[in-house]
C-alpha cells in the first residue's frame, strides 16, 4: 500500500521556497507573442499574471481552517518558443506543515495553459504539481483553482488540510445541471443524444432522441445544456459550436492535425467542389479505370478563392496536390494493398482474411452445434419464415472433401458474418430512401487445413413488404460452368452487398458505439466523482485525452442528420437508430474485455494450460493473437498498480469516491442498462483490475485495432463499399436487369457501389481518421509525473514499457512467418495494428493511450 507518511516537507521555521511555474506559450510562438503581447508585457512589468498561495495539509489547529500562505504576484523569468517560465518567492511560516496544494488565480486578461508548478526549498527536495489546465481570468471566474501535489491518496488517506477543497473541485467540476455551457467551461455533466438532428432547418432532419428511453437505450453524452429546438421541443437545438470541457480541447499540435475546420469545413469544402463537378450527385464511376484516375490524375477541383484553397490546404493537406496556379487536383495515396496488387479486394482469400485481420476483426464468429439450422430470432409474422436457406445441402458439396457439416460444427470449422436479425427490421424503411438498399445477410465460412478461412454462402433476405412475400436467396462462388460468368458477377455483388453491411457495422458498432460513444461515460464519471488526487484518476487520465473533442465533432459532422455516415453509409438516416438496437441487443459491460469477447463469439476456449489462458479457435488470428499480448500487457500493469493502492477488499469496498464513481459508470453514464446482471461488482481490488482493464484496453488497442486500418483497406472503396446502391439483380428480376447484368455485368456492377461524391467523402475521412498526429501518446511511452515520483509505480510501468517494446519484436517475427497465412503472402498487408508504437501519419500501426481520433 502507499505510504501515507507526512513529514517529508513539514516546515518547523519560517522559510522561503521558490516557486517555478510552466505555462504553455500561445498559438504563434515567440514573434506572435511579441506581436500581440503589449498587454502581456504591462502584467509583466506588474507583476500580476498568476497569483500564487500555498495550502498545508494540515488544519490550523487553532482555526480548524485551511492553513495558507499570503497571495504571492509571480514574475516573468523566461520564455522558449513552447512556454513561459515565470517564479515567486513565498515565505512560509512555522509550523505550516507540508505543502499539499496550490490555490491560482489568473490576472492576466487572457486564459492560460497552467502546465507545472515547481516548489524548491523543501527540507526533502522539490515538490511538483502536474496541472496541465486552462485557467480562466479573474474578470470571467473568481473561483480559485486548486492544484494538488503529485502524491496520490485515497478519499481515507486525504491529510485534513486537502479534504475540503477534495470535495469542493468535484462539487466545482460536476456543476449544478442548469444553464448553457460556455466554452471556457469545466462542467462535466451528462445528456442524452438530443443533438443529432436539426429539425430547426428542416423538418426532415428531425431524429429519435437517443438515451433515456426503453424504445432507443443508449450511453450518455457530455451535456451542453442549449435551448431545445422550436420544432421538436425534444431535441437540442444547433449551435455554432458543440461543447466540450476546456481541458478537452485539442491541443495545437492536435488542432493543426485534426481542427474543426478540418471536419466541418474541410469536408463540407470537398462536398462544394465535388458538386461543381458533378452535378450529378448519383453519378457512379463508369469504369474501373475511372477509380484508379482519384490516385493518379486526381479530381479536377474547380478555382476556388484564395482563403478558400488556403482552408481547403488546411483541411487535407495530404489529399490536395497543387501542380499550378491554376490547376488544383483531389488526389489520394493509393492504399498498400493496391499497391501490391490491384486485383486483391476481388479474392476470396481476402475477403475472407479481412475478418480475421483487416479493420473489423469483431464480428466473424463460430457456428455452434445449438445454431444449426440456422435460424432468425425474428417475429416470423412480421418478417417471414426463420428458416436460413443456407442449409446442409447447400454446405456439404464445398467440404465434403474435408468432412460433413455435423464434423465440421463440431470440430468448430465453420465460421459466420451474421447481419440478418440486426438489419432486416430496417430493410423496409431504408428501401423507402433513394439511393440505397438492404438486405438480412448471413455469410458462412470454411476453415481450411491452412489455417485460412474460405468463404462458403452468401444469404440475402428481404422480409414480407409491399405486398410482396419474403425473398431470399443463397449466392455461393462461382464454379466454372456455362452460367459461369453470371454466377461469378453475381457472387461479386453478394459480396459487395455484405461488405457495405460489414462497413456499416464497423463504423456504427465496432467503432463508435463500443469505443467513442460507450467510453464517454467512463470519462465524465471519472471527471465528476474521482479527484485528481485520486490514483485511479491518474491511472485513467492518460486514456481520456481528447476523446471528448473528437466525439462531439463526430455529434457535428459525422452522425448528425445529412453528416457523412447518413451521406455514404448504407442505412443512411436509420444509421444511429440501428446503433441504438445494437447497444440494446449486443453490448456488455463485461464483453468489452477481450478474452470473455473472443470467448463470447466462439473464437476461444478458457484453457488455464494455454498461453493468456485461452485455446483460440483459428490459430492464425492476427487481431486476437496480437491483441492478447496488449492485453497481457494492460492487465499486468493495471493489477501490480491496483494492488499497491488497494492491499485488501475492504480498502476497496470503503473507497467512497471509488464506489460513487462505478454506481455513476452503471445508473446514469449507462443508465438505460443500470438494471442488467452482468455488471461486475466492485468489492475486491481483483474487480477493479478488471473493470480498469477492460476500460483502458477498449481506449487504446480495441480503438486502434478498428481505427488506424481505415483507409488501408477502405481508401479503395471497392473493397469495402461503405454502401449498396442496386437491389441484387436478380431479386424481382427485370428483363433489363438480367440482360445488363449477362452482357456487361461490369456496369451492374459499378452501379451498386457508391457514387462518386460518396466515396470521396468517405475516403477524405478515413484518411483523417487513420492518420497519427505529431503529439500522439503510446502506451508505455508516456508517464505520468506522479506514476514516475512513486518508486514502486515507476518500476511497474519501467516494466509496462520493456514488455510492450517486446511485443513490438514479437509481432515482427509474425509477419515475418510464412506459416502465418492471414499475416503472410503474396500481396498480403503485413498485419501491424497492434504494434504499439508508431511515427505521425496514415501508418497502420500504433496504439495510442487514448480514442485521439
């Protein structure tokens, strides 16, 4: 357990120590600070920026209040590029005991980025206290800001002079639930997703509330507190700006990567140009050809004013391409994959490999003996006959080399993309909307003595509609007969069908339900209930940063009403909906780690004996295989930094600000499942290993694995189509469908995929999103100060670090393995996603700390 001994720094004389403050310099750097720093240099001159006053952590005894020193005027002692050194002497008096925090107050007439206070002078060496805050002026907040040292106590072990202003911050950060959040706010409080709509503009752009409702449950969101729209009361009405906690902003490092004009006015710029250019905006590529032109003539933007192309440079600076003054091209790296062969999103192979290792490795699952026939959960009144048509009969000829259907469930061969239960209850409404189209879907595959998987059936299924029976029809690969070619093109099109849902899946479920949307609780409980001081505060801090920003530009731009996933994805306006009945139907608290995760989806077995404690079901599976080590990793560190703070249950158990943190997690940030059983307790310092575990691992490599792949597999969208435009032709054939479909099927083709704005779009984003900024924290590469001041926690995450660097070999070795045939072969991108670390760029591997992006 901590230490909870107070007499290093206790003061017996009056002395002076010396105070060292770090404040990060403004956006320009030192000649714009000098350019606009008249006034700074007047405060300068006063010496009245910061104000600074030290608290004991002892009560006077005579008082019983908090013991401070004088109000001290710090002073300008030097400045680089990056900060301002500014210092003050403080007198301390007898008796004042340690030194346990620092009240600010900012006189400057603009805010200020607090980075670190030093004191040097202390009988025991320098005291420091990690701030990393923006501090508002005294003319906008009297409040003073209360900054505690780096020493980390539990609620219990908090010295009596620190208890009051403990409490006080939290009462301060959880603020009162009423008003409209300013900007410079701190407020960290809860909502639910009233906001994506914009009923205000259009009517048509109303949408459900999503939270707070047994119709559409879902996680909370960070409250802004605007006035509710005047056309649908229960909805938010749109502002300027979305708002986040002002210590959630990006950095300037962060903002020159990924701003809000990047998002909101870099794409919204892209979409203008492209609508110049296409005045069709259902207008598809007229051939494959024409795809290849977006990486290398590029699109032909047209002459734009001069801030215009400057905020268009802004926006995507990698994807635009000036070759002259009056020439400006849209222009798009070519993915890996493409390059190593540009036939590769057409096989099978990897088709079939991208379930195991391409940017949605959590949905593929085993089909087990209980499942077969396969069957719908669906009301067979509403939706049709539950009968899969994929049956034995339709199986049996693929694998009769290898085994029967029954051998093969039970040797747990046989593999699923299942989009049928989710997906047919909206066939129906999104059939209504122009442009786009939905089936049920079911994929089976066959695991090979290689170790590959091959696909086997495609199932798509339109419910009872329109007067119309249920339809439903299996596609398989085409075997080499007279029918040939047609069989061939319309397997292509099955695939393009289930490769749209498995993008919509990806991008609503994978990624931001179980990452952005669900962490988001985590952040503002962790916020409102755990101190700064608090060492489970400090142990999550890292894996915080940012994720607020991106997901209220994602709330902005990317799912709200007419945003890009409503654009380009296929259940456009029903797409958060459908994320809605995902969050009611599949997520659990306890599924987010990935051992029970992997164990929930058939694709391991407990197995005490084998490596991590599970038996996969595919050896070769380069997401869990790599994924396993992180986890390893997280959990080795998460437990040695757990059972130092927390040596026994009760210590646990009677944790107050612990307790109140996990009720809020579970009743309020996830309220709409506070009642479901698989909750785990917290009672042991074994639960509250796992629940940090599994946070952090969903913040960090479950967000990487899903995230920082986009554009390699998707920025050549045929491979992933994030949406299917055309009915399979040969449901309700027409003469003209199947006559276009046998004399150019090319064209039928090329018709389902998105259009060209769509898929530019589409690929604008998931070039940013796959792209590693400049500041980007890795796990086991960062530190925080007060994990480096306690030797046992230094020692523990010094070991965090080597071991992460090991699995950075480890998985070198992998691809460097020409056994491994889903991370290894001809035109096979090596699989990197788990590597942790990584240099700035789209570079397909690296673990960040956090959801940064």
């Amino acid at each position: 357990m901590a230490s909870s001994s107070r007499n290093s720094n206790t003061i017996t004389a009056s002395q002076t120590v010396k105070a060292l403050v770090t404040v990060k310099q403004r956006s320009g750097g030192l000649l714009g600070n000098l350019v606009n720093g008249g006034l700074d240099g007047i405060k300068d001159l006063v010496g009245k920026t910061l104000v600074l006053e030290l608290v004991s952590d002892d009560l006077d005894p005579k008082t019983k209040r908090e013991r401070k020193t004088r109000e001290s005027n710090v002073h300008k002692s030097g400045s680089t590029d990056d900060e301002v050194e500014y210092e003050v002497t403080i007198e301390l008096p007898a008796s004042f005991g340690n030194v346990g925090a620092v009240l600010v107050q900012n006189q400057d007439h603009n805010e200020l980025f607090l980075k670190t206070i030093a004191l040097h002078g202390l009988p025991s060496g320098p005291v420091h206290f990690a701030c990393d805050s923006w501090i508002q002026p005294n003319t906008q907040s009297s409040q003073k800001r209360v900054f505690f040292a780096n020493k980390l106590y539990l609620p219990s072990e908090t010295p009596s002079g620190l208890r009051k202003l403990r409490e006080e911050e939290l009462v301060a950060i959880r603020g009162n639930g009423e008003g409209e959040r300013k900007s410079s706010d701190r407020i960290y409080d809860y909502d639910v997703y009233n906001d994506l709509g914009d009923p205000d503009t259009d009517i048509d752009l109303k949408r459900p509330v999503l939270g707070g409702s047994h119709q559409y449950p879902y996680p909370r969101r960070c409250r802004t507190g605007r006035n509710p729209s005047k056309a649908d009361p229960l909805s938010e009405k749109k502002g300027l700006n979305f708002y986040v906690p002002r210590d959630e902003v990006f950095s300037d490092i962060k903002q020159t990567q990924f701003t809000t004009t990047t998002i909101s006015s870099g794409i919204s710029l892209v979409l203008e140009s492209l609508d110049a250019i296409l005045s069709d905006q259902d207008l598809g590529f007229v051939s494959f050809e024409d795809i290849d032109t977006l990486y290398k003539e590029g699109f032909h933007l047209p002459q734009l004013q001069a801030n215009g192309l400057n905020v268009l440079q802004r926006a995507i600076p990698k994807l635009l391409s000036v070759v002259n003054d009056q020439q400006n091209l849209l222009r798009f790296d070519t993915p890996e994959a493409f390059k190593r062969d540009r036939f590769f999103w057409l096989s099978d192979e990897q088709f079939a490999r991208e379930t195991l290792a391409g940017v949605n490795p959590y949905s593929i699952q085993v089909v087990k003996a209980r499942e077969w026939p396969l069957k719908s959960k669906l009301d067979p009144q509403i939706y049709g006959s539950p009968e899969s048509a994929i049956t034995s009969e339709v199986i049996e000829p693929q694998i009769i080399s290898y085994c029967t259907i029954e051998e093969a469930i039970e040797q747990k061969k046989l593999f699923m993309l299942d989009y049928h239960d989710l997906f047919l209850p909206y066939v129906r409404k999104v059939r209504e909307i122009k442009g786009t189209t939905l089936y049920g879907s079911r994929t089976l595959f066959f695991l090979t003595e290689q170790g590959t998987l091959k696909p086997l059936a495609i199932e798509l299924t339109r419910p009872a509609m329109e007067g119309k029976p249920q339809w439903k029809q299996v596609f398989k690969p085409a075997s080499h007969s007279s029918s040939y070619p047609t069989n061939l093109w319309l397997w292509r099109l099955a695939k393009a069908h289930v490769l749209a849902h498995d993008s919509g899946y990806h991008e609503l479920v994978s990624h931001w339900l179980r990452t952005h949307c669900a962490v988001e609780p985590f952040i503002i409980a962790t916020h409102r209930q755990l101190s700064t001081m608090h060492p489970i505060y400090r142990l999550l801090h890292p894996h915080m940063r940012y994720t607020m920003e991106i997901n209220s530009l994602a709330r902005e731009v990317l799912i709200s009403a007419n945003g890009v996933i409503e654009t380009s994805f296929t259940p456009r306006k029903y797409s958060m909906e459908i994320s809605s009945v995902a969050y009611d139907q599949l997520w659990q608290f306890d599924l987010q780690a990935l051992p029970n995760d992997l164990i929930s989806r058939g694709m391991a077995v407990a197995d005490p004996n084998a490596p991590h404690g599970l038996k996969l079901t595919i050896e070769d599976y380069p997401f869990a295989n790599d994924g396993l080590l992180i986890w390893d990793a997280i959990k080795e560190w998460v437990t040695e930094y757990v059972n130092h703070y927390y040596p026994s249950p009760s210590t646990v158990e009677s944790d107050e600000e612990l307790q109140a943190w996990w009720t809020e997690i579970r009743t309020v940030g996830h309220g709409d499942k506070a009642k479901e059983p698989w909750w785990p307790n917290l009672k042991t310092p074994k639960d509250l290993t796992e629940i940090i575990t599994t946070i952090a691992w969903v913040a960090s490599a479950h967000h990487a694995a899903v995230n920082f792949a986009q554009y390699a597999y998707g920025g050549y969208f045929p491979n992933r189509p994030t949406i299917a435009r055309k009915n399979i032709p040969t449901e309700d054939p027409s003469k003209e469908e199947l006559e276009k479909l046998i004399n150019n099927p090319e064209k039928t083709f090329l018709e389902c995929l998105p259009s060209q704005i769509q898929s530019t779009l589409v690929m604008v984003v998931l070039n940013l999103l796959s792209d590693h900024s400049p500041d980007e924290e890795y796990i086991g590469q960062y530190v925080e100060q007060s994990w480096a001041e306690d030797p046992t926690i230094k020692s523990a995450f010094e070991r965090f670090s080597t071991k992460l660097k090991e699995i950075e070999g480890i998985i070198d070795s992998r691809n460097a393995d020409t056994n491994l045939k889903n991370r290894n072969g001809a035109g096979v991108v090596p699989y990197e996603l788990m590597k942790p670390f990584s240099g700035p760029g789209v570079t397909g591997k690296g673990v960040p700390y956090s959801i940064s992006i």
